[in-house]
C-alpha cells in the first residue's frame, strides 16, 4: 500500500510511516505548528526517543 521508490532518482529517503504517524499525533496533542514540531524534537530527548530516532546521531 505504501510504495516507495527505488532510489533511482536520487534525494532524501523519506521517514517512516510510523514515525510520521506518531509525529503527528504529537503535534496534534500539543496543538503546534511544524516548525516548532521539528525545534521541540531537537530540543527534547522524550520526543525523539519516542518517535525511535538514534539519539547519538541526533547532535550531528
């Protein structure tokens, strides 16, 4: 159902389905726009470690 190319044409791979789901149940949750979704996942250790983000590559 979900289908994903093939990388052929190069550019970002986009995230999982689920991640997206949960990001926006969050942000839905706490009534915030997207900008201050992706500060807030920057800023906080909870929000990435739920969504299943690798918290060592989050400071690069």
């Amino acid at each position: 159902m979900l289908g994903y190319s093939d990388g052929s044409k190069g550019g970002v791979p986009p995230y999982d389905p689920v991640v997206m789901l949960k990001g926006l149940v969050l942000a839905a949750q706490h009534n915030i726009s997207d900008a201050r979704m992706e500060y807030l996942i920057r800023d906080r250790l909870s929000w990435p470690r739920l969504l299943g983000f690798d918290l060592d590559a989050a400071g690069s």
